[in-house]
C-alpha cells in the first residue's frame, strides 16, 4: 500500500516540477498539493521538504494570481521545522533566507535582517555562500550605503556563480533600491549592468527589474523611454509568468501620475492595490497606497487621500521602513497644508529630519523634506527659512538629476515669491515658474505644464 502511495506521491510531485517548469504554475499548484497530502501520508520528510518548497515558490514567486504571501509563509515554516531537528546543511540555510525574503513582503526589514544573519551565520560555519536580502532590508532600515555595499557584494557572488535566480533577484533588488534613494545617477549606472545579464536569462525574467526600471526612468525624467518599458512590464502576462512584486509594484501607476495621465493612473493602481492585498503582498499595498493617495492629493480628494496616505505610514513604521517613510512623509505634510492644518503638516516635516541622521548620506531623500518645509514655511510667512530649503531642495534634485522634482520646487518658490511681494520677487516668480515649465514640458508632465500656463495667464490678467 505504502509502495504504491510513494510511486503516485513521486509521479505526482515529477509532474507538478515540469508544469512548473514549462510555467503552468495553475497545474503544478494542484498537483504539488495532492503530492505533499500524500507524502505527509507517508511520513516521508525529505520529500515534504521539497514539496514544501515548491509550493513557496509558487506562493511568493508564481503568477500574481496565485501569489499568496501568507500561504507561502505557512509552507516554508513546515519545511524549516523539519529541518530545524535535523543536522545543519546548506539547505537549512536556504529556508532561512526563505523566511527573510518572506518578510520583505510582509515590509518588516527588521524581521528580515534576522533571518538574513542567521543564514549568514549557517552558511559561514558550513564554509558556503548563501545569498540573503540583507542588504535590502538594511537600506528599508535607513542603513544605505551598508544595505547597497551588502546587494553588490551578492550579485557578484550570482554572476560568478551562473545562478539565474539569484541575479534576477538581486538585480531587481540593486535598481529598486537606488531609485528608491532617488539616487538617479546609480540606478542608471546599475541598470547598464544589470539589464544585459537578467535579459539573456530569458523567459519572464526581466519583468520585475523592468519594473524597477520604470520608476528609475519616471524619476529620471526619461518619459519616453519610461513609457517602452512600462509598455513592455504592462505587456508581462500575471497569470502566467513568475516574478517578485516589492515596491515596484505602483511604479506603473507612479509613471502615469507624473506624465499628467490620471485617469490611467487610477485605472492601474485601483486593479493593482486589491490584488496584492488578497496576496497579503504588505510591501506593494504600502506603495500602491502612497501613490493611489498621491493621486487624490493631485485631485483634491482630500479624504481618501489622508486614509490611503496614513495606511502607507502605518505599515511603513509596524515594520520599520525608515526608506519608505522618507516617501510617505513629504506627501502627507504637503496634505495637511492643503486642509490648513499647518500644525499637523510641521509634525510630518520634523518627524522626516529627525528620521534623516546627519552622519550619513541620504542621497536624493532629503529634497522632498526640504520641499516640505519651504511650503510650511512659505505658509508661516517665514520667508528666510522658506527660501534656504527651496534652494537645498533645487540643488539636491541637481545633483541626483531628478528634473521633475526640480520644476516642482521651482513652482513652488515661484509662488512664495509672489506671496512675499518684495521688490524683485515677482521677476523671480516670473524666472522660476519659466524654468519650471520649461522643465515640465521636456519631461512630458501635461498637467503640471498646463498648471503653469494657467498661472502664467493669471499673472498677465
């Protein structure tokens, strides 16, 4: 009876490895399942850890469809209690690191540079490599340069060692990661990199670092080239194909609020946020929210707006994303300027310099705080303090060459010049919002250009 169990149990799991193999991952999900029913039958552990592994696979990195984070979860805990009693491998290493990606998703990089470490501390004892999102989840923690010195040193380590997996991983990881710093220059420097090695792996691989690339291009001001590779990552098949869904995960509908598109906007982020949340994917709902929240700001839909912003935050600080946050609070105080409540907006405006530790470098995060708090201090009537952080603000979007956020700073100063109405400043206003459209026009953003021609019409009135 046992033998023939077993037979079925291999020809089963056999079966669910090509399907999965061949990307029907639907197929390989039922008959991975029905293999690990009956090899938990058979009491057979060292094929419930491999059916165990399977199906994390295609619970954390199969089809958005079948994704399911919490799910993915319960199967890798199974497998590394099984292997927890046993000796210590290279494979209980690997489970470990499992549990580390798992919380990347779940936006705990805490959680996730443990299980990191312990896969680390394994792996060294054993005298292997063990490649971890370590360096990942110390950049969410605020640790950048350690977080990018720890994903370059691993991807090394990939391309050396010919594992695809690993450099479709850690690629991804690597371009996220730096335009997430609004580090423009080195998201672009990486992409050259990165792109060529993820592409020759075929298959559905370069989606996620596509992608990455998306918000990269978005940030650069590289419309046209954002727009053919959205095209291309909009063109990716969810219910086929395989990919890892972080932060990029909004860079879609990011893209298309910037190029003044927010009908498509809303259209991509709202069929987006309730997939992953059925995915319990916390780490691209926080995006998704910060974005879909933007657009309602944009919209002046203030309520939903606040609801979609604080529920990015709060996921953010339950877990510690301090890289995040830097995203999340700029936009919320510029909220709260909008509904007059300037004694809410300053608390977002602090809590973002007090995140910032002036030993290290925070690359392009500071612009958006120091936009902040020009426009609270512009509302304050504080004109010096409002004037030093516009030009912090301009100078910093120079130098990691984020057009779009310069001309929106320009915008801005250009109306606190015409706020302050001292001698000279309405030529000043007339120069910046010149240059701001100027700006806005070269980078294919209708509405803010249109935003301006209607306050140019105003001022001429």
């Amino acid at each position: 009876m046992n033998e023939d169990l077993a037979k079925k149990a291999e020809i089963l799991k056999n079966l669910a490895s090509a399907e999965m193999y061949g990307g029907d991952y639907s197929a390989a999900l039922k008959h991975g399942q029905e293999a690990l029913k009956l090899y938990e039958k058979l009491g057979d552990l060292p094929n419930l850890v491999l059916g165990h592994t399977m199906l994390v696979t295609i619970f954390a990195e199969g089809p958005l469809v079948l994704q399911d984070q919490a799910k993915s979860l319960e199967h890798v805990e199974a497998a590394l209690t099984i292997a927890e009693s046993g000796p210590d491998t290279p494979e209980k290493a690997f489970f470990y690191t499992l549990m580390a990606h798992h919380y990347l998703h779940e936006d705990e990089p805490g959680a996730s540079i443990t299980w990191a470490r312990k896969a680390e501390d394994l792996a060294g004892k054993l005298g292997t490599f063990v490649g971890t999102p370590l360096g990942t989840a110390q950049a969410r923690m605020g640790e950048l340069d350690n977080g990018m010195k720890y994903q370059e040193k691993d991807w090394e380590f990939y391309v050396q060692g010919g594992n695809p997996l690993g450099m479709v991983l850690c690629g991804h990881q690597i371009i996220l990661t730096r335009a997430l710093v609004r580090n423009i220059p080195l998201a672009l420097k990486w992409e050259k990199t990165v792109a060529p090695e993820v592409a020759r792996i075929g298959r559905a691989s370069p989606n996620a670092v596509n992608r990455s690339l998306v918000l990269t291009h978005a940030l650069s001001g590289e419309i046209p080239k954002a727009m053919e590779t959205c095209r291309i990552a909009e063109s990716f098949d969810v219910n086929a194909g395989a990919s890892c869904w972080l932060e990029d995960s909004a860079s879609l509908g990011f893209l298309y609020l910037r190029a003044g598109d927010w009908d498509r906007a809303r259209q991509v982020l709202e069929k987006a946020l309730p997939i992953h949340d059925d995915a319990h994917n916390t780490v691209a709902v926080k995006a998704l929210c910060l974005v879909l929240g933007s657009l309602n700001l944009k919209e002046r839909n203030f309520p939903k707006a606040e609801e979609l912003l604080l529920k990015s935050l709060e996921i953010c600080r339950n877990g510690g994303n301090i890289l995040f946050e830097l995203w999340a609070l700029p936009v919320l105080a510029e909220l709260y300027l909008k509904m007059g409540q300037l004694e809410k907006a300053a608390e977002y405006v602090d809590k973002g310099f007090e995140l910032m530790k002036p030993e290290q470098n925070w690359y392009g995060l500071p612009a958006p705080m120091y936009l902040a708090r020009a426009m609270l201090a512009a509302a304050r009537k504080d004109w010096e303090t409002a004037s030093d952080s516009f030009d912090k603000a301009i100078q910093i979007n120079r130098q990691y060459q984020l057009p779009w956020d310069e001309a929106r700073t320009l915008y801005e100063r250009g109306l606190m010049y015409l706020a302050r109405g001292g001698q000279g400043d309405r030529d000043k206003a007339h120069q910046d919002l010149d240059e701001a459209l100027a700006i806005f026009q070269k980078v294919g953003a209708k509405k803010d250009a249109e935003k301006i021609l209607r306050k140019k019409e105003m001022l001429r009135a």
